[in-house]
C-alpha cells in the first residue's frame, strides 16, 4: 500500500469520525426522546400502568377497550368534523386573502403584519379571549350576528355549535397559510399571465388553469402540515373547555378531542397503557389520512420541470 | 425533544420577494379589493382592542363590547399582579423560551452542518430518518418520555421544558442544512488548508455564514415555547414554577364562568401573556415574514 492511498483511508475515516460527532446529538436525542420512547409506547400498550405500582401485561385488553369505547369513537368523530371543516376553510380563506394582498400596490406589508398577528398570540389567550367574543348572550360576535339579521348560536354552551365555533375562531390564525400562498403567488411570473390572458382567458380560468396548478405544491405542503396538526388538535378546546379538576367537559363531549381524550387518560386517570394503545391509533389514523393525501397529490399537485 | 408548530413550518418555508402587482387589474377590482382587506383587517385587529379594553373595564361591563372602556381600571393589572406569581410566571416564560431556543439554534445548527458538510455511507438513510420523524405524533412518545423525567427525578421541573432541545429538532436540523448547503464550501475549503479544525470551521466560519438562519430557528422556537400550555401542563405542578401559558389557564379555571366571574383579570392575564410575543415580533418582523430564498 502506497503512503497516498493510506493517507486518503485515514482521512476518510477521520471526516467519518467528524461526521458522527456532529450528528450524535441528534443520534442521541433520538435514541432517547423518539425512538426508545416509541418502543416503550408499544411496549406499554400491550399493559395496564398507573405510575405507581409496576406495569402488568395486559393482552390486547386495551385495544379491544378502545375498539368498544364510546369516547373514543366519539373523540374520533369530532376530530375528523373539526379537520374536515378546519382544513379547506383555511386554505380557501388563505387563498383569498392572499389573492387579494397580491394585487396590492400599497400597503402590502401592513396588511400582511395585520394578518400575521393573531398567529403569534398564545392560544391561551386567544381562547380565554374567544370564549366572551363568542359568548351566546353577550359576545361581540352575536351582537355583529344579530345586527345583520342572522341567528345568533351559543357557541360556548350548545354542543352542535362548539365545533363551528371552534372552527370560526381557528379562522382567525389564517395568517401563517395566507403569507405563504402570498409568496407562492409572487413566484408566478407574470408572463406567465399575460399570456394567458392575450389567449383571452377571463379571471377565474386564469386562476383555476394557471394560478392553482401553479401554486399546487405550496397548497399540498399546507393540506398535509394543517391535517397533520388539526389532528392532533388540543391547547384551544382543553383550554375554554376542560381543566384538571373538573371531572368532565363542561359541555357534555361536543369538544372532547382525541388528544384530549388521550391526554385525559395519561395524566388525569394515569391510565398510561391505554393512552399508550389510544395514542397507536391516533399515529394509525394519521398515517392513513396523510398517505391518502400523498396518493392523491400524484394526480392534484403539478410540479414544474425545474426548482427554481 | 420539541414538536414544532405546523404554522412555524409554514412560516419557515415562506418567503415573500417584492414584486409589483400587475398593473393591468382595472381600478374598480383594485378598490373593491382595498374595501374587502380593510374589512378583513377590522376583523383580525377587532379581538385585539376589544381584549385590551377589556382588561381595563369594572367587572360589570367586560361584556358592553365597547372598545374604549367608560371607566378606565388600571388597577385589573395590579390586582392579577397581587392575586397570582404573574411576573413570576413571565420571568419563568422568558427563560424557558431563551434557553429552549437557544439550546434548540445551536444543536441543530450543529447537527445540520455535520449533514450538510460530510458525505459518508448511510448519511440520506439517515436525513430520511430525521425528516420522518417529524411526522410521528407527539402523542406517542409523551408518556414514555414523561417516565423518562420521573425515573430521573426531574419529571415536576422545568428541566424537561427545554432539555429536549439540547439534541438537536428535526424540523430545524432540515431548515439549517438548507441553509448550509446554500454556503461556497470554498472558504471551508480555504479554512482547512489553513489548519482549522472542523469545530474551527463550523464556529468560526459556517455560523457566522448562516446568521439569517440561526435567528429564524431562535424565532420560530421562542413562539413555540412561549404559547406551548401541553407539556407545562404535563411537568408543572407548583405554581412558582409555571410558564405563562399554565399560569393563564388556571386563572381562566379560577376567574372566568363558575362562581365569582372576574373577566376583567383574566384578560388583564391574556394581555401580559400576549404582549410581549407582540414585542418580539414587531423587534424581528422581517426575519418573521421576509423570510431569505432558499
């Protein structure tokens, strides 16, 4: 062996050495805060654990609880009305808003502040705050409700209207998904319209055949994050709805999200094995929806030959 | 190990580049435009005035949904001051959030020049891992991870708060590595033949290189861990140790609805809780939505 090759093998394994020692945090975080914690997860479902004293194995007993549990299904049910209606409303009033700051001349960056703002207030207050705006007798927006003439629900009390009322106030966090449809939308180049429009295409083809393809990919990204998230809903409903002490929700189960319901289970029951199973299914359901997403995109989302 | 908040990937992935509109909408569709945002603003600012007047309103007339209050009461923010550790609860906020995201920049800015720098075998296996981890629900590992403090004493502190972020986060890690990979390697290059070490390159050269990112990542996870209410919930039972977010929550369980309502300090609270991640915001705007091309 020649003292050239030599020296590039201890090099190798000297970048090699280097490399590992700037991936082991991460190495390390993951060993210790996802992938043994996943096991554990598994491991601990397949038991019946308060903390207190040791886990016993418990079969498949707390899967065929959760197949059978009423909350469960229930936990499910309002989670899925919350991400049906949650997701598109979102998208579409993002889309508008930023539709709209794109033909802005002036001001564009006063109104995307505006927009922004809500985004970066604590959901806790932002739900304190919500649960008078929303307040069915009194709140500022039944009076607006009232004063043009339509009818004025209880948001906060009457459990067919806590998930809508609920989905009204997330529409106030639009801001994130609206800046970022903004700067998809500056990306289009505008030859890119003006020839269309010379082939005579009137506004709403333009944005259903030029702008919408267009900016498909960014949309995607924000259906699979917004449903990823919307799944796992739980710091604004526990928060007007639930607390520690309080046996159960004030409202019967209208809010009672499936994180909730988890969350529940671990920390207020210490049922850790059976928030173990719960918290399995949610990663299932997860995954089914966001691998239906990803199917769906192949035909939807339309990709340009080269990243700019 | 914190999750981050979908909006702050969406922010993160966002940039925004002037370029002026086409001139070619007719006036009439410019103005009714103008109409619609001005509503629209009216309608995101609205919650806004009406929770600081609010907070400065008598008990009785919270609900009057006047925005300038009759009787201005600067003693709610005295009496929440009095009743509850609330500038507590805001020191323990700020410090949490500074070193959550300061320990949160610096580990995944390390990790992510290891991945961005290095080539070895197994290293997009191992990027592959990193981004599908950010899909696993933070569900799954809470409890697990919660024995993991408790076996080790620390389970009702605020260690777990910002530990976690010691090791690097997925989403930043795969943030930064961008952020990284739009770096000449040259001046590593330059650097190495001048004997710096690789802890020399990445310190002295590929940090100060990535500055824009490095506060992005600050950002983004000072919001994450300034609104977070879920783990404080989890690891925080005395009152003394509590960030803003669990603070609020109980003085919205003890003030609000029930017996004796008192809105008026339960906004006030809402107010302090919010202000200062409006400060932060207003101080680093255009790092928030001027966001560089990567």
């Amino acid at each position: 062996m020649t003292t050239a090759t030599m020296a590039i093998r201890t090099r190798r394994r000297l970048r090699l050495g280097w490399a590992l020692v700037f991936l082991s945090p991460w190495i390390f975080g993951f060993a210790v805060f996802t992938f043994g914690p996943m096991i554990a997860s598994l491991v601990l479902s397949f038991t019946h654990y308060d903390m207190i004293s040791s886990p016993e194995a418990a079969g498949l007993a707390n899967y065929r609880e959760l197949v059978q549990d009423p909350y469960v299904r229930k936990a499910i049910a309002n989670t899925l009305f919350y991400t049906a209606f949650h997701v598109p409303l979102q998208i579409i009033l993002a889309l508008g808003l930023a539709a709209l700051l794109r033909r802005l001349q002036k001001g564009a960056r006063f109104f995307r502040t505006v927009i922004y703002l809500p985004a970066i207030t604590p959901p806790v207050a932002m739900a304190a705050m919500f649960l008078l705006l929303l307040n069915g007798s009194h709140g500022a927006v039944n009076q607006a409700l009232r004063g043009i003439g339509l009818p004025a629900p209880n948001w906060t009390t009457d459990p067919a209207w806590i998930k809508p009322g609920l989905i009204l106030m997330g529409l106030w966090t639009v801001g994130t998904t609206a800046v970022l449809y903004l700067a998809a939308l500056q990306d289009v180049p505008p030859e890119v319209y003006e020839a269309a429009q010379l082939d005579g295409a009137g506004a709403w083809s333009l944005f259903r055949h030029v702008t919408l393809p267009l900016i498909s990919p960014t949309i995607y990204f924000t259906v699979i994050v917004n449903t990823i998230a919307s799944l796992q809903y739980f710091t604004e409903a526990y928060t007007m709805f639930y607390s520690a002490t309080s046996a159960a929700s004030s409202d019967g189960d209208a809010a009672l999200f499936y994180v909730i319901y988890l969350f529940r289970q671990a920390f207020t029951n210490l049922r850790m094995g059976y928030a173990s199973a719960l918290a399995w299914l949610l990663f299932l359901i997860i995954a089914i929806i966001t691998f239906l997403q990803v199917r769906a995109s192949k035909r939807l989302v339309h990709y340009e030959g080269e990243p700019r | 190990m914190t999750t981050v908040a979908p909006e702050a990937v969406e922010t993160a992935v966002s940039d925004v580049k002037p370029r002026p509109a086409p001139s070619r909408s007719p006036r009439r569709g410019r103005l009714l435009a103008g109409a619609i945002l001005i509503a629209v603003c009216v309608a995101f600012l609205y919650p806004f005035a009406w929770l600081l007047a609010a907070s400065l309103k008598p008990a009785a007339e919270v609900f009057d949904n006047k925005l300038t209050p009759d009787t201005v009461v600067w003693g709610n923010y005295a009496e929440i001051w009095r009743i509850v550790p609330i500038g507590l609860w805001l020191f323990n906020s700020v410090t949490i959030a500074v070193v959550a995201a300061a320990a949160a920049t610096l580990s995944s800015a390390f990790v992510a020049f290891g991945f961005a720098h290095y080539r070895f075998p197994g290293r997009d296996l191992l990027f592959g891992l990193v981004l599908a981890s950010m899909m696993l629900p933070a569900a799954v590992t809470m409890v697990p991870v919660f024995m993991e403090w408790k076996y080790v004493g620390l389970a009702t502190t605020q260690v777990p708060l910002w530990a976690g972020n010691l090791f690097g986060s997925a989403f930043y890690i795969f943030l930064l590595r961008q952020f990284f990979l739009g770096q000449p390697r040259d001046q590593y290059e330059a650097a190495a033949l001048d004997g710096a070490g690789p802890l020399r390159q990445f310190w002295s050269f590929a940090i100060p290189a990535v500055k824009p990112g490095l506060i992005l990542v600050f950002l983004l996870e000072f919001k994450a861990s300034w609104t977070d209410l879920m783990r404080p919930l989890i690891y925080l039972r005395d009152a003394e140790l509590f960030t803003m977010p669990r603070g609020l929550k109980t003085v919205l369980d003890r003030f609000g609805g029930g017996g004796d309502a008192h809105w008026e300090l339960v906004m006030a609270a809402s107010v302090l809780a919010t202000v200062p991640m409006i400060l932060l915001f207003f101080a680093a705007q255009k790092y928030f939505l001027d966001q560089p091309r990567r």
